[in-house]
C-alpha cells in the first residue's frame, strides 16, 4: 500500500503511546485518521493537538473489548469519512502478577477483552468492509516481541494470540484472492504508559492479583523513557505498510531471544530465558 495521500486510518489506543505516534507518522503522511481510545479525556486533548497541526483527524471514544463500541467505531468512521483503507488495532493493556496462577480472574478478563478481543472485534467489524471496497487496504494489530518468544505471563499469552491470528488472516487473504494485506508489530520496549495500565481498568473488573515483588510504577516508568519513541515506531509502521511486510519488528537485539525459543521447540527441549540485551 504505497499510496497513503488521503487513505482513511483507523487507530485504537491513540490518544497516547504507540498509538499517538502512529497516529503523527500518517498525518505527516496526508492521511486522515480516526483516533480511537477509552481514556476520554485524553483522547479529545490528542485530537485537538493533531487538527491544530492542521490534521484531518476525528475522534471515538471506543472500548475494544465491547463488540458493540468497535462496531459503533466502523459505523462512525464509514458516515465521516466512507471509507476505510487502514486498521491499527493497537489498544493494549498490561496486567498480572507473577506467579501466574496468582493473578485473578478479573486479571485475565480483562487483559483478554482489550488485547485479544479487541483485535478480534477490529477485524470483524472492518475487515469485511475493506474486502468490499476492493481498494488497497491494510491492517496492523499490535503485538510485541512478548509474542514471540519465551516468558511474559498473561501479557506474553495474550501478545502470542494476538500474532497466531495475524498469521492466520494473512494466510486467509493472500489464500482467498483478497485485496487487502495485514501486519504485525511486535515491539521491545517503548516509550509508553502501558506500565500504568490500572489507570484504565473498568470497575467490572475489581479483583486485581498482586504485584510482583519489588514492582512499582514508578521504577517501571524510568526504565520505559528509555526505551524507543511512539513516533519512532509509527514511522516503521508506514514503511511497513508500503512494503506489504508482515512482520514488524522494532528491536532487532531481541532476535537471539526469538530464534532460542524457536531452536529449543525444533528440538523439544524445554523453555529457558537468555539474560535480556545489553542496553
């Protein structure tokens, strides 16, 4: 998909993080976009900033885990805009405690809803759409390198999920003739506030397991300045997105962890960690 002047997108979770810098990369980029997030009030002062830079740019308040709130999305985006020709299902949360069978049932409801379902429910209520316009269309689910390799927890099986599908549709597209293509990010770290993710957390979902040990937020949120910019990643999303690569992969020093778990399922040999990357 390398022509993006005009192309409607559609992002979830943009009112900050690597939604927000996708978000910048394809205004930059002349395209219009549908901002999409639960914190309210944070998406509108988002928006508000984009169309001051003169971007074409609108605003829906979305709870991706509701089915009904991602198909009120679509409805919202076809009657201001007609058309959709990108997907980014990027809405994701952190939650959890190790070990894993301490956290809670609400824990894996609702890590669940947001970064499984939510894609879910973003490929059902705008995938269709997309085949039927019969234009370039792309899609870009946001997994991490969580997904591909050993250890992560609840957040791990949920960003695992989410590249399992991502692999199946794009079978199912490029297998059944269809026009549109599809991506999946799988970032290290990133400059984000995803550590904080208990800021969103609905009231339905009380029940929170324990921290681990020596966790704070505070700690997480020093260790996560350093990593990559939200803008920064956008950027590679839009290259990506021209060159019809599936796989998006922002931290390259995190391939040796990649190919150790794939070399230890190749021989049956059970998971071990490599220390993290130096840096």
């Amino acid at each position: 998909m390398d022509d993006l002047e005009n192309k409607v997108a559609v992002i979830t979770g943009a009112a900050s993080g690597i939604g927000r810098g996708m978000a910048e990369a394809f205004v930059d980029a002349g395209m219009r976009v549908v901002l999409s997030d639960v914190e309210e009030a944070t998406l509108h002062a988002t928006t508000a900033a984009l169309r001051d830079g003169g971007a074409d740019v609108h605003a829906v308040v979305t709870d991706v885990s509701v089915a009904k709130d991602v198909a009120s999305l679509a409805e919202s985006t076809l009657e201001k805009y007609g058309a959709v020709h990108v997907l980014c299902n990027n809405a994701g949360v952190y939650a959890g405690s190790r070990p894993s069978w301490e956290s809670t049932l609400d824990d894996w409801a609702w890590i669940l809803g947001v970064n499984l379902m939510g894609v879910v429910h973003g490929i059902r209520a705008f995938l269709p759409v997309m085949i039927e316009q019969g234009e370039d269309a792309h899609i870009v689910n946001t997994a991490s390198v969580a997904g591909l390799m050993t250890g992560g927890s609840l957040y791990g099986a949920t960003k695992s999920a989410v590249v399992a599908l991502s692999e199946t549709v794009h079978l199912e597209l490029v297998g059944g003739g269809f026009t549109p293509r599809i991506s999946v990010l799988c970032p290290g770290l990133v400059d984000t506030n995803i550590f904080d993710s208990q800021r969103n957390r609905p009231a339905r979902f009380p029940d929170v397991g324990p921290y681990p040990s020596g966790w704070s937020v505070e700690a997480a949120r020093e260790a996560f300045k350093l990593g990559l910019s939200p803008r920064a990643v956008g950027d590679r999303v839009v290259e990506a997105m021209r060159e019809e690569r599936f796989y998006v992969l922002t931290h390259p020093e995190w391939a040796e962890h990649v190919t150790h778990r794939s070399t230890q399922i190749v021989g049956g040999d059970s998971p071990t960690l490599l220390p993290p990357p130096a840096g």
